[in-house]
C-alpha cells in the first residue's frame, strides 16, 4: 500500500530531508585523494548523531556502516574500508538519515582528483537522468514514467540502466510502496497522487545493465566490472509539482523552481 503523506508529515521529511542534505554535501567537500571511505563513514555518523538524528542504515537487514561507499565498479550497498581512495577513482555515497521518526535518503557520484572524460560523462548524465526522472513526478503521471525518461537519456548515451535495484517509497521507513524502477514505459504503473514521497535514484553503469554482488552479502558490483554511478533524492508529490526534499537551506535559496535543476 503506498501511503500518502499529510501536511504535517511533509514538515517531517523535509526537516529530515535538509538534515541528510547536509550531511551529504559536507562528504562531498570531504572528497579527495588519500582519504578513506571509513573515514566518510566516520564523518557521516557523527554528523548525523550531532543533529540529534540516527543513522538510518547501521543495522539495516543488518547493514553495519552509516553510509553505503561504491567506488568504481561498485554500484550500491558498498562496505567502508580504510583503502585510500586514489586520483581517477569515482565513489558513489548514499546516506541515510532517520529524524522525528520520518528517513530522509540521499546519493551522489563524486570524482576522486582528475577523472578521464568517459567518467566525466557518465557521472553528469546520470545525474541529468535523476533531474529527467524528477520532473515526471507530477499528479496523475505514473511511476513508469519515471522509468523511461531515466533510461531513454541513459541508453541515448551509450549507458544502461541498472534493473536489480531501483528507487522506492519512503516515509517513516526507508522502504516503502511504490517500487521505482529506473526503466520502463510511459503511462505504466502506479499512478502518483499528492502526498506520495519517492526515492528517486537511477544507477547507470558503463558496460552490461548485469551486477552481481560479492562475498561479503551487500557490495553490488557490475558483472563486467566497468563503472558505474548513482544519484538520488528524496522528492515529495504536491499539487504543484515534485517537490525535492534533501536539498540544504542554500540549494533551496538558489532554486525558486523544483524543476530543471541540471
């Protein structure tokens, strides 16, 4: 059942939504050669703990960090570890934050020092593909909307979209109905209605659409090991259009419109 949010729980979630806004783009200041993911994870927790929230993801099904940190052919879920990161690497971090009892959710790619130029492109177009997929987020468009604006801009690129794993609903859990996938075709699916909160996060790898996941039960890798990134925010249905939750108090100064943001 995909559960419509009130007035009151959207001052929630955006509360918890600017929080984790916060946090993200402190990490991505972070970002540079020789630092750690763990030390990211480090970072994440305590500044989540700090703003009186919890860390959505530690204890997750048993996830054990505050951030997932994916680097290269990493796509999702991946474990920190005290590897430094090196100049050409791409991360991908997606963090999570639970406040007044509502999950704010949030991912980003960043490059490590000077990345080649295919990088370069993949990382802009998958975050192009997040904005696409947002603005289909109107009343009475449906989920596989979303989907195809997402996977025609990735596949006009040269990239696929990855299927395993897709974006959801959330609320006062991290998961919750609809599912969201990052491929589709128009006018399929669920119906959006005001009130419906998304978590909108398209994954676009540089080879196969194929992932596996490794040893450790959670670290999703590409099956022909070409990178991969992922961009995500959290976006609320209102009567005027898609609201995106997890931006900081700046981005929304600087953005009268929630549309268009590339």
């Amino acid at each position: 059942m995909i559960i419509a949010k009130s007035q009151k729980d959207l001052e929630r979630m955006r509360e918890v939504g600017e929080l984790v806004a916060e946090v993200r783009e402190e990490l991505r200041r972070m970002i540079q050669v020789g630092i750690t993911s763990l030390e990211l994870n480090n970072a994440a927790e305590k500044m989540i703990r700090e703003r009186g929230a919890i860390p959505t993801f530690i204890g997750y099904r048993g996830f054990p960090f505050a951030i997932c940190a994916s680097v290269n052919e990493q796509v999702v879920h991946g474990f920190s570890n005290s590897i430094p990161l090196k100049e050409g690497d791409i991360i991908s971090i997606d963090v999570a934050a639970t406040y007044n009892g509502f999950v704010g959710d949030t991912a980003f790619t960043a490059p490590v020092g000077k990345i080649s130029e295919d990088l370069e492109l993949l990382l802009k177009v998958t975050e192009e593909c997040l904005y696409l997929g947002i603005q289909q987020c109107y009343p009475n468009k449906h989920i596989g909307d979303i989907g195809y604006a997402i996977q025609t801009h990735a596949e006009k690129h040269g990239f696929s979209v990855v299927r395993d794993y897709v974006g959801h609903g959330i609320g006062r859990r991290m998961h919750e109905d609809p599912q969201v996938p990052n491929y589709g075709r128009p006018g399929t699916r669920e119906k959006l209605r005001v009130g419906y909160c998304l978590a909108i996060e398209p994954m676009l790898n540089m080879g196969t659409h194929e992932v596996e996941v490794l040893e450790d039960g959670w670290t999703v890798v590409t099956k022909d090991r070409k990178p991969s990134a992922h961009f995500e925010h959290t976006v609320a249905i209102t009567a005027e259009g898609p609201e995106i939750l997890t931006l900081t108090k700046e981005q929304k100064a600087q953005r009268k419109s929630v549309v268009g943001l590339t």
